[in-house]
C-alpha cells in the first residue's frame, strides 16, 4: 500500500518520501528501508535486538511518522499522518520499503473479506 514516510522531531514539517509499504499483523512495531532514513537524515537510535521470521538479528532503529492517504485523494491532499513511532530498518526487499505493524493498525479498523479484499479504516 502507498504510504508516506516523515520525520518525527518536528511535527510541523511535513516534508515525505513515498514508499510501498507490506501490511504485517504478525508484526509488533513498523519499519522503514534503510534507504530513507538515510535520505530523511534520521539520526538512529541504536541497534535493538528484533525478533523475526528469519530468527533473531540486531537493526538499527528510528523515530519516524506514517502518512496514510484516504482512498480517492489527489496527490494535493494531506495524509493522515499518525503519531511518532519507534520503528527498525528494513534492509533487502525488493518489494517494499516500508512496513506498517501493529503500533500503527492498533489505531485503526483493518479487516479482510472472504474475497480476500483488505479494508483499513484510519482518523
């Protein structure tokens, strides 16, 4: 899904990088590509132990906001853009650049039919 990717330090600034992010309801936090908290100039808050679907490993983790656009917006219009999060880096996927976890969909409404089409609700 479409997402944007801003800094946390100013609530203010709402300068974005756009990513493709893999909704994980089996994650516990989310996560960014390296890449752009490299291009957002992110200052990282230490490497933490995560525990995933390829075993135990050390990333390095950031401070981050996640812009979601309403179905039908234009691109003029302002996400909803939820609170900080404290999330880890993505590194080597070549499908996604983000990845939104269960700190963001906790706050929404999030269902899946029986044809296999996703609903997110948010704001």
């Amino acid at each position: 899904m479409p997402v944007r990717i801003l800094r946390a330090d100013n609530p203010f600034d709402l300068t974005f990088l756009d990513a493709v992010a893999l909704v994980d309801i089996g994650a516990t936090v989310s996560g960014i590509d390296q890449s752009i908290a490299e291009k957002l100039g992110l200052e990282s808050l230490g490497k933490r132990p995560l525990q995933s679907a390829q075993g135990l490993g050390h990333t390095e983790r950031y401070m981050f906001r996640i812009g979601l656009m309403p179905d039908g917006s234009d691109q003029a219009s302002l996400p909803f853009i939820f609170d900080a999060c404290y999330g880890f880096s993505l590194t080597g996927s070549e499908h996604f650049t983000a990845l939104i976890g269960m700190d963001i969909l906790r706050q929404c409404d999030f269902a899946i039919d029986r044809q296999s089409r996703c609903r997110l609700v948010f704001g």
